[in-house]
C-alpha cells in the first residue's frame, strides 16, 4: 500500500490518468443509465399503445360475437364464452400470451330474472388469480381500458401488460375480459442494448484511459526531460541541455530552459573565474608580503632589542611596533591556510591520538592568556583513553581556537572543557559563561572576518579567520563543528569527530545545547555528509 501511494504521490501521469479515466467512466455510467432508461420507457411506452389499440380492436369484436349470439341455455353461454376467448387467443400480434374472461367482480354468484352464471374461462397458462384485484377494481369502474404490469410467474418470466375492460355477454349480464401481452421482446430488446452499452462504455473508458496516457506522456515527458535536466545542472554537468522539437509550447518551454542554463553556466563560470582570481590574488599576495614582512620583522625585533637605550616615546613605539609585526604575520599565515583550503590542496595526516591529551597542551598553551584574562580552565574527562584517527596538529589548532575564543569572551568567568566518546566519535565541547550571541547571530559565526560586535576590541589579536579555518579543519576530518550561545549566558562549541578516518557520523556523544536550555537551540553542521544539525 505504501509502495501504491508513494507512486500515485510520485507520477503525475499515473494521476492524470486514473483521474480521467474515473471521470470518463462516470460520465460514461451517466449518459448510459439516462439513455438506457429512455430507451426502456420509450419500448414499454410503444408497447402499451399498440397493446391498447389491439386490446380495444378485440373486444369490439368480441362484444360483436356475443351480441350477434341466440343462444338460449347456459350451456350454450358458456360454450360461446370459450368460443370467443379461444377465437382472441390467435388474434392481434404475435406477443399475445392470452386472454381471461372473468366475472365481473360486483356480480351476484346466483342467477337472477333468467341470467346464467358462466364459469372464469382464461387461456391456457394463464389463470384467474394472475390478474391483479386493484386492475379489476379499476376495470369495473371504469368504462375506459386499463392496463397495468406484472410479473407472472409462470410462462417467460418476462413481464407481462395487461389490459382490462368490460363486456357483456348474452343472458349472462356484464364479464370483465382481460388481454395479456408478453413484454419478453421488449425485455430482449433492453437488455441487448444494456449489453451493447456495458461493451460499450468499457471500451471507450479504455480509449479514455489510452487517450490520456498518451496525451498525459507527451506533456509530462518534457517535464521529466527537464527535472533530470535540472539535477544534472544542479551536479554540476553545466553543459548539459534539453532536446528541442517542433515549435509549440513544449518547444520553447525547452528552448527557454536551455536559455536560461545557458546563462547561469555562463555566470557560474565567471563567478568561478573571479574566485579563482581572487584566491589567487590572496595567496600570491600572502607569499609575496612574506619576504618584506620577514625583513620588516627583523629590523623590528632589532629596534625592540634596544629599545632601552631610546627614550620612552620610542621605547614604546618598538613595542607597538613587534607586536603588530607579530600580528600581521599570523594574519598572513591564515590567509595562506585559508588559500590552501579555497583551492583543495589541504591534506589530512590522521594518526591515532588520545584526544584527551590534545585537550591538555591546549589548556597549558592558554594558560598564561587563561591568568592574564582571570578565567579557570576545568577539564572534564573520562577516566579512559578517548583514541581517535586525527591530524594533531589540526585538531589541536580547532581547539585552540575556542578556548582562545571561550577566554577572550568569557568575561573572567570560568570555562569548561569536556571531552567525551563513544563507539564511534569522540567530542569536546568548550563552555563559557561570557557575553554569548544573539540567535541570528549563530549562522555567522563561522564566516571569514565576522565580529560579533565590530566595537570590541581584539586583547589576543586574533586574524578573524580562527573559526572560519576550524570549520574547514573539522571538515576535513569529516566532523562536525556545531555552536551554541544564549546574549549573557555565554556559548558552548562541540566539536565531534569519527574515532576512525573516513568514517560518516551519524550523532554525537555530546549535545550541543546545555541542560537546561533545550527550548533555545541553533546549531550549524560541517563536514562531508553530516546533514542538518538541530
């Protein structure tokens, strides 16, 4: 059943045409009834007048015989009577299934003033009770024919008409005569056109059906030719173009689509020419700033070695000066490793490392910024090695980067480091109590450059490429790099990585968002595969 919805959900052919031929053959059920039942009222309509003209012609006649008689006894009565009735039974068409003569209903059974009574006399196969008593009602009066329809249960077991009226027979007084015409034709003949509008109505149901499919292929064909068009695009086969054929609506629906990849191709190609330019620009102008800059750094390191012997303005200005030389270096070199990334040269040396001892060096390496700043680093572990496959030295530089960041923002409160694993990853979140971010925030804050607050000054002069280079160390590792942070309560940075290289994370052993705070959650993911974060 799931299978059957998953394709009536994925085929709009298939919908087309279910819908049009359910449509068809509600239609086709319509008009077949309407005209079905016209048919049938307009055969028995036909067959009442020819009935009644017949039924009138024969009792004329037979009112005739009976007057025309001199019989004298009964006996003679009731022969005539049988007469007449055997005489009718071959007249009129040939679906007369026969006659009943009855006594009129409102007659006294005994004969008086020299009546005779004259037995029921009906055609052979019929019998007195097959005549129904609201027609006999009707009959008597009445001095007009009547007719009516019934089912008799023996003969065809076709319906039958019957028409009714009066006459009287000499010495005997006024009888009740009744002709019964056998509907059976007309009952062939309805369901003959039953049967040929069932035949019918399937067939051209079934034409429907084929005519929409096919009419159905040829609109959705183009639609498909243009989907699959469309996701090769999006894979990146930007050379790739719909087939155009004739010059209809389809056509330049096609031809319009072409256009249109044609353009994006285009701009995609020279937005990828400008990127290519751009980092090619960052990074020969990295490596040609480093020989100055080396230049610089050394006449620089010179003036601050003697810069007792110059006067306090200038003292102070050798100062300022190495410091910014220091800076601008370790701008450089981000800017290069950054290059390196944009142009996929970046290469992962996984070993087998503790990563709790990683966590280690990086709190002894910000120790002295950690004191200067008055934040208290703790470190919470599990008692067992937590090993996995990972580029130390990488790994090592993400988690600098969030302590540095977790200190410097921290607001002289304390961090926490807590390092957790699993079968399969291993996590280290980095908690501070600091000034946090705001909730728009988040999506931003592993963009290259990006403050938090422009206004704020950098104490640990960082480069502002610190979080956007973890992101793409964490990437190469196949991890995540998920953020977390609430204005005043601080944020908190997960970093998870697989125990082993190349292997895809499916959760991580530690949650992104403290306890406590599950109603405020903004997460982003990295990482080849690591789909969406919450």
């Amino acid at each position: 059943m799931r299978r059957v919805l998953a394709r009536w959900r994925a085929s709009l052919q298939l919908r087309v045409v279910v819908l049009t031929t359910l449509l068809g053959l509600a239609v086709v059920v319509g008009v077949g009834s309407f005209l079905l039942d016209g048919i049938a009222d307009g055969l028995v309509a036909e067959r009442q007048r020819v009935a009644l003209a017949d039924a009138a012609r024969s009792a004329r006649t037979a009112q005739q015989q009976f007057d025309a008689a001199t019989t004298t006894s009964s006996a003679e009565v009731e022969q005539l009577a049988g007469d007449v009735v055997s005489s009718l039974e071959g007249a009129g068409p040939d679906r007369v299934r026969g006659v009943v003569l009855l006594r009129a209903s409102n007659s006294s059974d005994t004969a008086g003033s020299g009546q005779v009574v004259v037995r029921d006399v009906a055609s052979e196969g019929l019998e007195a009770a097959d005549v129904p008593m609201a027609l006999r009602r009707a009959v008597v009066g009445s001095d007009v024919q009547q007719l009516q329809i019934v089912d008799l249960s023996e003969g065809s077991g076709a319906p039958s008409l019957v028409v009714g009226s009066t006459v009287t027979l000499p010495r005997a007084g006024e009888y009740e005569l009744y002709f019964v015409y056998s509907l059976a034709s007309e009952e062939q003949t309805v369901s003959l056109v039953r049967t040929t509008f069932v035949g019918g109505g399937i067939a051209l149901v079934l034409l429907v059906g084929a005519v929409a499919w096919v009419v159905a292929r040829m609109v959705v064909e183009p639609v498909r030719e243009a989907a699959g068009t469309a996701e090769r695009l999006t894979g990146g086969h930007l050379d790739e173009r719909m087939r155009v054929r004739g010059s209809d609506d389809l056509a330049r629906l096609a031809r319009a689509f072409n256009e249109m990849a044609a353009g994006m191709q285009q701009h995609i190609e020279q937005l990828e020419e400008l990127s290519r330019l751009q980092r090619r620009f960052v990074s020969d102008v990295s490596h040609e700033l480093r020989t100055p800059l080396t230049t610089i750094r050394m006449a620089g390191e010179v003036l601050h070695d003697a810069r007792e012997g110059f006067d306090p303005a200038s003292a102070r200005s050798a100062e300022l000066l190495l410091t910014q030389l220091e800076r601008f270096d370790a701008l450089l070199s981000d800017l290069l490793e950054i290059s390196r990334f944009d142009a996929g040269a970046a290469a992962l040396e996984p070993d087998p490392q503790d990563v709790r001892v990683l966590v280690h060096r990086v709190v002894e390496f910000t120790a002295t910024l950690a004191e200067r700043r008055g934040s208290q680093v703790h470190v919470s572990e599990p008692s067992g090695p937590c090993t996995a496959e990972v580029d130390a030295r990488r790994i090592e530089r993400v988690l600098r980067n969030l302590v540095g960041n977790a200190i410097e923002h921290g607001e002289a409160r304390p961090i926490e480091i807590t390092v957790v694993c699993d079968d399969n990853a291993v996590a280290v979140g980095v908690r501070d109590h600091g000034v946090g971010l705001q909730p728009q925030q988040l999506p931003r804050v592993f963009d290259r450059f990006w403050r938090a607050d422009p206004a704020r000054a950098r104490t640990t002069g960082g480069s502002g490429l610190g979080l956007a280079i973890a992101l793409e160390d964490t990437r190469l590792h196949g991890g995540w790099l998920e953020v977390w942070g609430r204005p005043g309560q601080g944020c908190h940075f997960v970093l998870t990585v697989p125990r082993t290289a190349g292997r895809s994370l499916r959760s991580s052993p530690l949650p992104v968002v403290p306890l406590g705070w599950r109603d405020a959650v903004a997460a982003l993911p990295a990482g080849p595969g690591a789909g969406e974060r919450a």
